[in-house]
C-alpha cells in the first residue's frame, strides 16, 4: 500500500484485487491514468480518462456598485472564467425579476440607461451539470436631480422676502451636495441666484421692489446635469410709509 496524500494506491499480489484511488477529487486531477500489469504469462497495459465536473468558477468579481451616467450602455458579462462541462444556461434578474431583452448568452447589454429603469441589483446565475453560481453588482445610473418640492414664500417682511424650498426626491444619485439656481423675474426685472441652501432671502435693495409681483424660478443641478424647474409667484411687501416730522405749536388749555 502506498499512501500520498489524498491518492493511495493498494497493490495486492496473487488473485487479489489491486485499487488506485484519489479522495477529495479536484479538477487538477482530470488525465489520463495508465497502469500495467505484468505476470508470469505477460504484461497488459490499461488507460484510463478520468474528466472531472466541476461548477462554474470566476476569478474576477465584479464591483458591489458600478456608477454609470444615464444614457451610457451597461454591458453585464457573465462568461465564467472556468467551468465543466460548459454551462447550459445564464439567468439574468434586476431585482428578482428575470431579464431577457438584451440578452445574448453570456452578455447582457442595455443600450441606453435610464435611472428610473435601469438602477437596481443585477444578478447573473451560470448553470451547468455540476452545479451553479451566481454574481451580483448594484447599478447606481446616474442621472440631473428631479425638481425641487414645495416652492414657496416663508417670510414677508418690510425690507425682504425669503422664498423656501424642498429638497427634490430624487438627487440623481450624486454623492456631491445639490446647488440651486435661483431666478426671480416680472416685466422689468430678471435677477439670477446660486445657493447650496433650500432658502433665500431677497431685500428690497437687490434689484426688487416693493408692491410688486415677481415670477420664483428654481432649478436644482448635480454634476450629471439640470433638473426641470419649479414656479411660483409672489409679491412684495408694500413701502414702508415716511413719517414726516411734524412741528407742533403750544396752546393754552383751560381746565374747568
């Protein structure tokens, strides 16, 4: 009996019966195996193919979130690095749910992405006889944010209005704090504003002014683009009215 390893061969003289065995097979192990036999009436040689299955195997992993702007193509191969036999069959899903425009075997492709389709977990399942594997990325499409919520005048005062906003639902996936643009127009004025805050306070001595109607534009803007805008209206305070000073005479008062 020789032993080495996971492999130990039983060599038996006579009528007994000899054994070639491997524990713990791996693929590594696939090959040809060649044994003679030599007895006193000859010799014999036999071979052996030994092929072994194994599942489906990848050396490279895919990224846990892949960022792509909207409108770029997402290509999502899931060709095994290794596997046998080969695979049967590729099952694509986005959020559980199967996939199969754009798919070609192994690759799945979306041509044209958009954020509010295409975003979501992607998986990829490689079947063959010997077993399955699966893959999974996250595809963040990065998009311009949606447009601002619930425009409206917070604060009136004599001197100022200050005009408040919500931030909009969806930011397009930046990572990066949202700006906005902020326009305020009638019929003689247009005035233009940048702020990271969702509010803004006008006085009466930039560029507006009192008892009038103004036009409230707001967009808001990441780094993939601008949003759609929000409008309202709204009117300023009246004037303040002057107070003249006023000179008063003495007069005589008599007290019953």
């Amino acid at each position: 009996t020789v032993q080495d390893g996971r492999i130990s061969v039983n060599i038996e003289s006579g009528n007994g019966a000899s054994s070639f065995i491997i524990q713990n097979i791996k693929r590594t192990d696939s090959g040809s195996y060649t044994v003679n036999v030599t007895t006193i009436a000859g010799s014999g040689t036999t071979v052996v193919d030994l092929n072994v299955n194994y599942p489906p195997e990848f050396l490279t992993v895919l990224p846990n979130l892949l960022n792509i702007v909207q409108r770029n193509k997402f290509t999502f191969n899931c060709t095994p690095s290794a596997a046998n036999p080969p695979p049967s069959s590729y099952v694509f899903e986005r959020d559980g749910v199967d996939i199969t425009e754009g798919v070609s075997g192994s690759i799945l492709t979306v041509s044209s992405l958009k954020r509010d389709e295409d975003s979501g977990n992607y998986t990829c399942t490689v079947i063959n006889e010997a077993g399955s594997v699966t893959i999974v990325t996250y595809l963040n499409v990065l998009a311009p944010p949606t447009v601002p919520r619930q425009l409206m005048l917070l604060v009136k005062g004599p001197f100022n209005v200050t005009l408040s906003w919500e931030v909009p639902s969806d930011d397009g996936g930046t990572s990066q704090p949202l700006s906005y643009t902020v326009r305020v127009i009638n019929d003689t004025a247009s005035l233009s504003f940048s702020t990271k805050s969702t509010q803004l306070t006008l006085t009466m001595d930039e560029g507006i002014w009192h008892s009038s109607v103004y036009t409230t534009i707001v967009y808001s803007e990441n780094e993939h683009g601008v949003s759609s805008s929000a409008a309202s209206t709204f009117t300023t305070p009246d004037s303040v009215p002057i107070i003249e000073s006023v000179s008063l005479e003495a007069h005589s008062l008599t007290i019953l």
